[in-house]
C-alpha cells in the first residue's frame, strides 16, 4: 500500500508542476493526459487481479524534429496507479495521433514500463508478470471539443512479449481527458 501512495505522490507532484510548466518550458510540453481505467478489463478475459479502478496520468512532449521520418511522434511518460492493491507501473515511449476528421482522431503509443507487481509467482489476487521490464502499448479514439480539449475512449497493454518464462499481461480500459497546450 505504501508503494502505491508514493506513486500517486509522485505522479500528482509531476502533473502540478506540469500544467505550471507550459509557460516556462516553451512548447515543450504539449498535452497532459488524465484518466480513469478498468484495471485488467474483463472485455477481454477474465479479471485475474483487483477491481480497484486505475488513475491514468501522462505527459507528452513536442515531437523533437529528428522524428519526423517517422510521423512525428510525441515522446511521453505516464503512469497507471491502481486504487487498490493492484499492479500500479510507470511508462515512457512514442506516441503517434493521427486526425480522421476535424474532431475524431486516432491515437497509438509504444514504449517500455516498469511495473510493481509480482514477477515470480501468481497469487490469488494478483498475476505473476515474469519480469520488472515490460513493454507497454496504447490505442485510443478520441473526440476534440477544440484546439484544447477532447476525450479518448483508451485501452493499454502491458507485458513482457515472452522475454521471461511467465508472461501474464495486463490490458486496461478507460476514458481519458487530454488539455492540448
């Protein structure tokens, strides 16, 4: 429990200096991210860990220039804190978003986590990850109120791609609220 109360610390501490930091780090943050995630969602098997609803928060950078090749995508950090006794990580990769009309777009991330969860044996109420290193993806389908403003219908996957013997994933779904800068 105390693992999860430093988390939820150092996440709201990154968010508050974040949402001051726009003007200070000239365009280099340029959106903040909050959300609200089904911890290891029943739609696609069954729930194995807690109930206990997940706090999503993320940070996305400019795309520096050297990416553009590539789509332009945005480097990010975030981190998905679960309420409850569950498994809580923290993540950082790429992040691609790409228009289908004025308002709805699209959005994909890939990149890596570290999580705090089991990594050697499954337990009733939790999952055996295999590893501390997973990889982490995204995708979600979002809905622009303005140039600042939308929400995302979002699902996240984490595991370790069969690096390590045991490869219990954890995919989470949810609404998320994203202020553009």
């Amino acid at each position: 429990m105390t693992r999860n109360k430093s988390l939820i610390a150092a996440m709201a501490a990154i968010a508050l200096v974040s949402v001051q930091a726009p003007a200070a780090a000239e365009g280099l943050i340029s959106e903040m991210r909050i959300g609200v995630m089904d911890h290891d969602s029943s739609i696609f098997h069954n729930s194995h860990e807690t109930t206990d609803p997940d706090i999503n928060l993320e940070i996305r950078f400019a795309s520096p220039d050297f990416l553009a090749w590539a789509f332009a995508p945005r480097p990010l950090i975030g981190g998905t804190i679960n309420t409850g006794n569950g498994t809580s990580f923290g993540y950082a990769g790429l992040g691609w978003t790409f228009d289908l009309t004025d308002a709805f777009f699209v959005d994909f991330t890939l990149g890596g986590a570290v999580h705090d969860g089991e990594t050697d044996r499954a337990t009733a109420t939790s999952k055996n990850f295999g590893c501390r290193a997973q990889f982490h993806e995204s995708a979600s389908l979002g809905y622009r109120f303005d140039k600042s403003h939308a929400l995302m219908l979002s699902v996240e996957h984490m595991s370790n791609g069969g690096l390590c013997d045991d490869n219990e994933g954890l995919t989470n779904t949810g609404i998320r609220y994203a202020y553009s800068f």
